[in-house]
C-alpha cells in the first residue's frame, strides 16, 4: 500500500519521465507548429453517482502529450492514452479532432474540484476547469424527529436535519393541508427552517407533519412526523332543555373531543349505562378526536322524562353532559281535538295552561308597542318650547297627527308596525 503522499510523488516522477520521453529532438520541434488550447475547460455540475467528461481541445498536439491532473491533490490522473492513477473510476478518451476526454465514472463529493488539463510543452501549457459534485438532499434519521405524543398545552419542537450539496432547505406543511397555527395567531400553509416550534399546543395541531428537503437536484425528500396530542374529555351540548311528549320520538345529542380516544356512553338517574334496546337507541359517530354521541328514545313513556347523561372517559379524565328531558302537551292534539284534550288531560301543563302562554305572547307584542308609542311622545317632548320655531311647530304638528294615527290604528287593531318605526 502507498500513502497518498508516496502516490503522488510517484505519479509526478512517471509525469516527468513521460514527458522526457516524449521530448521531441529540439531540431524537429522548431520546424513544427506549436500546440496551442482551443477552447477553455467548460465546468461542469454532476449528480453524485453519474459519471462526469471534461473535455480538453487541443490544435497541433504533435508529438507533445495531454496529461489530466486533479489541481488540490496534485495528483496526476491520467498521460495521454493512459491512466496513471489507481483510481478505477478514471478513465481517458480522445477524440479525432484532439479532444481529451477525463471520464470520472460513479461520481463521488470529494471528486469536487479543480481540474487541470496539461500539455507537456516548455514551459507546459495548462488551463483548469471546475466539477461541481451535486447531491440530492437526504434526511437524516437521528436527530430528525420522530412521531410524538404530547399533553394539550405543552411546548413541542420538531427537527429536521438534512444533509445534501447544495445545503437543502427544510419546509413543513401539515399532510392534510390544514395550516400551521401559531400560538400568535398566524396561520401559515408551510413554514421554513429546520426546527418547528409549536408552543402550548392544542388539540387541533393534531395530525401528521412533513418536512420536506429540497436542494434544486431532484429528488426531493421527505419525511412524516406524526403529532399526537392527548387531553381529557371535553362535552359540548346544544340542546339541554327538550320538551317532549308521550308517545313521542327524540334524540339526544352530545358532542365529545378526547384523545386517547375515549369510552362514551349514555346514563340516566341510577347511573347504570342505558344499553341498546328497542326503545333506546345509542349512536356513536367518531371522527378523529370529535365525537358525536346521540340516544334516540323511541316511543316516550312518563318513566323515561328525566335527566340523562352523556359521559365521556379516557384515560386522562372523563366528563359528562347532563339534558333534562321535559314533559309538554302533545301540540297536535291541543290543536285538532281541544275539547276532548281538555276533559281527558290531567297533566300539569294542560291545554289551558298552555294557552296561558300564547296570552303572554300576545300581550308582549302590545307591549312592544306601546314602548315605541312612548318613544315617540318622548321624542316630542324633547323639543324644548324655547328653540321652538317654525319648522318644530310643524314637525309637532305632524308628530300629534301621527300619534292620534298610532292611537285610532291601535283600538282598530290595523296599526301597522312599520309606520311606528319611521317615526322614532
Ligand atoms: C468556471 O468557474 C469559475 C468559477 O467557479 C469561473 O471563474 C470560470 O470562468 C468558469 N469557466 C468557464 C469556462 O465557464
Ligand atoms: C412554553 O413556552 C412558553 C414561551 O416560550 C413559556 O412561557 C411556557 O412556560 C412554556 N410552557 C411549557 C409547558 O413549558
Ligand atoms: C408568529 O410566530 C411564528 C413562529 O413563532 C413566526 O414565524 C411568525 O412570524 C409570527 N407571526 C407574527 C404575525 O408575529
Ligand atoms: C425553538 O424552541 C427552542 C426551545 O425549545 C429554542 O431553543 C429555539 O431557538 C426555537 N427555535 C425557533 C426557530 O423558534
Ligand atoms: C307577536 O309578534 C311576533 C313577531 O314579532 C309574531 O310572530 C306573532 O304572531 C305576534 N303575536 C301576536 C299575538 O300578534
């Protein structure tokens, strides 16, 4: 084995014998054309792996020799037709109009450089050309961060590391292409930098996270992280109050949020679970951390009036939801059979009673008027006599004609409302 250094050395001692070896004899040489570049190296950019050519043009090489040489390492790579580095992934090629062609097959990072195309003259003729190594971006599974399962209200920083040439920048986007929300209010559709920063997460931060890796050489990479945020139960209920009556079909609903995902169920005074049955229907609609829990009673019975209770338990917690199920007169048979309801009926909230209500909301309505009426009189009166002139005599005017209007329309019982508004 030679250390590189003994290689090199080696490699320039074989360069220079080449190179005597080849001198033509100085009388020969003055009666020919000297060599001369044709066009300059290009520089090339090359995905690691592929193979790179640089290509050195030549005019009147004869009887002079092309040598490819690796400018930072000093090592001579290749002398005409041969190669003389131990490198097996270099190899040399010419063309017939004089172009020499360095081949780098399975192109690594460190292939990254100068390279110099040589001729043997006197003084040697040398020009140089850059390869550019590129490699598509990688994300590096350590100090990546992997899927986490955090408390509602916590702090949470997702890392992603990826190595590449050019440096690849780092995006996260959600995978389900909800926005990121930040604790600030901001709600982004991605964010950039390797570490993500969630503070005091909440449940809808919930979900799977990629980190996309892009560097400009496909492909680019990515990796998914899954949040999994945990809290106690939490129960929602629109309706907490139902009248119903006998006979009658109702559903109840609770809405619960809970992850781990929780255990729901429905009880009602003994505490005991209500089981599935021909009168209780429970229903459960799951989707993701959201649950809806409905209870449909099939036929009402005066037993099943009462207080239920939708109870929702996770490992973290449980809560429960409570809805009073009220009994009312059936309002179809207050509306078609009156009579008979009335001499039939002994519930507290008889037909009568029921009526009551429908009085009250009647006079309401008067009421509502008769505000406004006073409104206006008001208004009246805040015209003081002392500013008083001609145009308030006439908007008093107006104003008294009015009220007697709203007054006559209201015994007549035609007033209609919207004239009163007109006038306040
Ligand atoms: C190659 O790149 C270098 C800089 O990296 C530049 O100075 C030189 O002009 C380039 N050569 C050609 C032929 O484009
Ligand atoms: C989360 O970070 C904020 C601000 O950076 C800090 O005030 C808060 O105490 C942290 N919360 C926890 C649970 O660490
Ligand atoms: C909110 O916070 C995020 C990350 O902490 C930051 O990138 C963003 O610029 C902030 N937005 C505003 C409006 O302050
Ligand atoms: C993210 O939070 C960590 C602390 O948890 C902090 O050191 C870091 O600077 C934060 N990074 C960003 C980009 O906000
Ligand atoms: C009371 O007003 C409401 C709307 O404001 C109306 O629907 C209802 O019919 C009114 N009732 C009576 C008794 O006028």
């Amino acid at each position: 084995m030679y250390s590189s250094m003994e290689e090199t050395r080696g490699n320039v001692l074989f360069f220079v014998v080449a190179i005597i070896s080849a001198m033509p004899s100085s009388s020969v040489s003055s009666l020919l054309e000297y060599p001369s570049f044709r066009s300059p190296v290009s520089n090339l950019t090359v995905a690691v792996g592929r193979e790179a050519v640089l290509n050195c043009a030549v005019d009147n090489l004869s009887p002079y020799k092309v040598a490819w040489l690796k400018v930072d390492t000093q090592t001579i790579l290749t002398i005409h037709n041969h190669v003389i580095t131990k490198n097996n992934r270099i190899g040399v090629s010419n063309s017939e109009r004089n172009i020499w062609h360095l081949h780098i097959k399975d192109v690594r990072e460190s292939d990254q450089g100068w390279y110099m195309c040589q001729i043997n003259t006197d003084p040697m003729k040398s020009q140089v050309g850059y390869l550019t190594v590129v490699v598509p971006p990688d994300i590096l599974d350590y100090p990546t961060s992997t899927d986490m399962v955090v408390d509602e209200g916590s702090n949470v920083s997702l890392q992603c590391v990826a190595k590449g040439s050019p440096e690849p920048s780092i995006m996260w986007k959600r995978e389900d292409g909800e926005k990121i929300r930040f604790q600030n209010g901001s709600e982004v559709p991605s964010t950039t930098g390797p570490i993500l920063n969630i503070t005091n997460v909440k449940r809808d931060h919930m979900g799977p996270y990629l980190c996309i890796a892009t560097n400009g050489i496909p492909p680019s990479v990515s990796k998914r992280i899954k949040l999994v945020v945990q809290f106690a139960p939490s129960v929602y209920i629109q309706y907490q109050l139902i009248g119903a009556y006998d006979d009658q079909q109702v559903t109840l609903e609770c809405f619960s949020q809970a992850f781990p995902k929780s255990i729901n169920y429905w009880t009602k005074d003994t505490g005991e679970i209500i089981p599935h049955s021909n009168k209780f229907v429970p229903e459960i609609i799951e989707e993701g951390y959201k649950v809806t829990m409905k209870l449909r009673i099939n036929i009402l019975e005066p037993k099943d009036y009462g207080v239920y209770k939708c109870i929702s338990k996770n490992s973290l917690g449980d809560m429960e939801g409570t809805i009073n199920v009220y009994r009312i007169p059936n309002p179809n048979q207050y509306l078609h059979t009156n009579k008979k309801q009335q001499s039939e009926d002994n519930t507290p909230f008889d037909s009568n009673n029921y009526k009551y209500f429908d009085d009250v909301r009647k006079s309401r309505n008067d009421t509502s008027k008769r505000i406004s009426l006073e409104e206006t009189i008001d208004l009246q009166s805040y015209h003081s006599p002392n500013s008083a002139h001609h145009v308030s005599d006439i908007n008093g005017f107006i104003h008294l004609f009015l009220i007697s209007l709203v007054i006559i329309m209201q015994f007549t019982h035609q007033f209609p409302t919207h004239i009163l508004m007109n006038i306040s």
